[in-house]
DNA sequence: TAGATTGTTAATCGATTAACAATC
DNA sequence: TAGATTGTTAATCGATTAACAATC
C-alpha cells in the first residue's frame, strides 16, 4: 500500500506542522491552499513544503494547488492518525493532571485512557474522569489494553525507572515532561519537551 | 567582551542539551567529562559537540576533558542564564495552573513573577502564591516590570489575541502552548511546544 | 488561451564527520 | 614518557533553494 521512501526524520517533524496548519485553514472555512500560502503561514520555503509532500504522492494540481480536505486526510494516513491512539498519563501531579484534563487531544488523533501514580495518598482519587492508578499496576494494565503511547509527567529524579516500566509494559513512544534524557532500547521513540529547554534557547537570542 | 560568531540556530538549539545533561552529571557527583562522554548521554557525536562549543571559545583541556562547574558557568553566559528571567504566564487552565506552580524553572535561571486570564471569574483567586490578574491591565503590568519572557496557555483561538498583547508590552520571547502558529514581528522569538505535534511525530514510527 | 502552481531536477548551501596535530 | 582528548581542518554528507517543464 505505502511506498517506502526514505524519509528524513527533518522531514517528519514538519509534517504535523503542515497538518495543524491545514487543520486550521479548514476550520477557517477554506478549501484550497497553495505550497506558497502555507509556507507563509509556517516561514517555510515553498519549494521545500512541495519537495516534502512529494516524498509521499503527487497530491496537488497544477494550476491550483491543494485541495485542503484532501491533504489533511492524506497527512492524516501518512501520520497514523487516521485512527486513535490510546495514551496513558504517568505522573499525576500539576502537569499531569493538565494532560489528563486536555481536549485539544481526541480531534487530532490522540486520546487518554489511564493515569498512574507512585503517591499512596492519591492513587484512587479522581482527576476529571480518570481514577488515578497505582504504577505496581501500570505494567500489566497497559500490557492488556496493548497501550503504545506514554506521556511521562514525574519528577526527574523518578522519570527513568517509569521510563523502565513503560517500556516493558510495551510503550513505543514517550513523550517526556521531565528534564532529563532518558535511555530507552532501540525502537522505542522518545520526544523531550521540558519548557526551559526552549526558554534558554529563545533566552540566547535576549542579549543586552 | 563577547565574540561575535556567527552560530548556526541548530547549534543554539543544541547548547541547552548540553546544560542540562552537565549539570545532571554535576548533580551526581561528577566533576569532569569528555565529549565522548557526553555524547553518549545525549546520542550526540563527540566531534560535533566539540564543534560547537568551540564557536564561543577553547574551554576543554586536551588529554582531559571538560571541568564540569566551568563549562557549566561557560554555557550559562553563553545562553544569557547567569541571571533570573521574570516570566508571565498568561492563561491560567490547567496548563497555566501547571507552569505556574511548576518548581523546575528557578534552578535553571527562570521564575514566574505573574499570572493573567481573561475570565472574569478566576480573577483575583490564587495560584499557588501568585493572584490571577486580569489581561485587560497585563500590558501595563508587563511594561511597568520590564518583563520579556511570556508562556502562553490560552486556548488557541484567543492565542494571536493575547500574543499581540504581548508583544505591544514589550515581550520579546514567547513559549507558546496553544496549537496555533503565532504571528509576530521581527525580534519577537515565539517556540511552539504543542503536545500533538510531538505526539504526531513519534506515531509516523509506530507503523503496523 | 493566459495565468498559476505543481513536481522534480540540478545547483547551492550548510551541517556533520573523520582525521590529526597539538598538548595536557 | 605514554595515553588521552581537545580544537580545527578538510572531506563528506545531506538539506535547501532556484528554476522550469508539465499541466491544470
């Protein structure tokens, strides 16, 4: 069914910014945009929006450019979320509780369906409507339910040994909240995103 | 006082990794470290790490190493964080609520000094220590503080709303934590940290 | 048809790596 | 001294851009 290109992992980074963008221009009504168009909107070239897509098809016309519907659909399928991902939450304190509570998740292909903690005195309380759970549980609970996807919301100190029990419960992507980097075996992905990671990168260009 | 090199983004991008992964190995006990070392930790080649570093100047010891605590001191110069920036959060949901409270900033050279939101019923109540305060007052508050540093956590179809209030109070870098791509002038840096879009990443890898 | 925009090639540009003299 | 590791150069590799034929 797919072709099998070698797609640069650059490459793949981009193209969930091509679909929130081409998400938005359909909410917004639109119907048809140009590689030029949507590179504005992202400060990307429109020779590399176009040289991109065509690692995957030819899903433009000449003359006029994309049809949005169309785009987004084939994103969706190139991205796989042309289903719903199943997540769970570990750690349930401030941020993981942001995360189980978050709507922006379900429309774009991303839902959660547990959350854990390591704290006696709030495993089996609620946080929306999710009964928080023990991690001495976590394995075999994501084991049965065949979960992939993990978000990682413990403090640092605490991240690899969770990171330890998700892969061997079976979890193949991570993304990690807290600020340390995890070692993880091949084949499992782990996307970092601790918030002063990218203030000191925007704090470098604050010079006085 | 500073060199005036021409440093590549991606290298930018890269100088935190290095600051944290140090101050991680100093945290433990660990006083030097190699390139080699560190580049193991990160997945990162030694010879590019010596590459970058040394676009700011010679701060290792051939047959030795790196001294930890210096290139530490060296890398928080470099990235403008030898001193505490003020930051305001704007938008105080669950994701506001998270940053707001969140205890891993001020170690790393960043502390939250104010929190906004638009409703009407949240403001005045607390968070943590910080009382919510209205956005129809922020710019003025913003201005009156000289702050430059906003995270963003309001829902996306009020992001470009509150952005440019933002930027009208004199804000130069924005985290921004709604899905939506922020237009902003020239010498505004805004750093996009959507949990989909890393979500979307990591499941083009967990093909079937 | 005339105008616009794609998909793709070739040229350019930039980043990474390999290798090694210098030296601690 | 012998071993190790830096800083840096040159070579390689990969990504971006410019340009244009194809065609809607």
């Amino acid at each position: 069914m797919d072709r099998i290109p070698i797609v640069p992992d650059i490459v793949v980074g981009r193209l969930p910014l091509y679909l929130r963008a081409l998400q938005r221009m359909a909410q917004e009504g639109q119907s048809i945009t140009s590689s030029q168009e949507l590179g504005e909107r992202l400060g990307i070239s429109a020779a590399q929006i176009r040289k991109d897509l065509s690692l995957f098809g030819e899903f433009g016309k000449q003359g006029t450019g994309y049809q949005i519907d169309y785009l987004v659909e084939k994103l969706r399928q190139i991205l796989h979320v042309d289903k719903i991902w199943d997540m769970v939450v570990v750690g349930a304190g401030d941020v993981g509780r942001a995360l189980s509570r978050y709507q922006g998740f379900t429309d774009r292909g991303f839902r959660v369906v547990m959350v854990f903690d390591k704290d006696p005195k709030i495993i089996g309380s609620q946080i929306g409507s999710f009964q928080i759970q023990s991690t001495d549980t976590m394995i075999q609970a994501i084991r049965e339910n065949c979960i992939l996807v993990a978000m990682l919301a413990v403090p640092a100190d605490q991240a690899q040994e969770a990171a330890d029990k998700l892969v061997e419960a079976g979890v193949k992507a991570i993304l990690n909240y807290a600020p340390i980097n995890l070692g993880v075996p091949e084949g499992v992905y782990v996307q970092n995103t601790d918030p002063v990671t990218y203030l000191l990168r925007m704090s470098y260009y604050l010079a006085s």
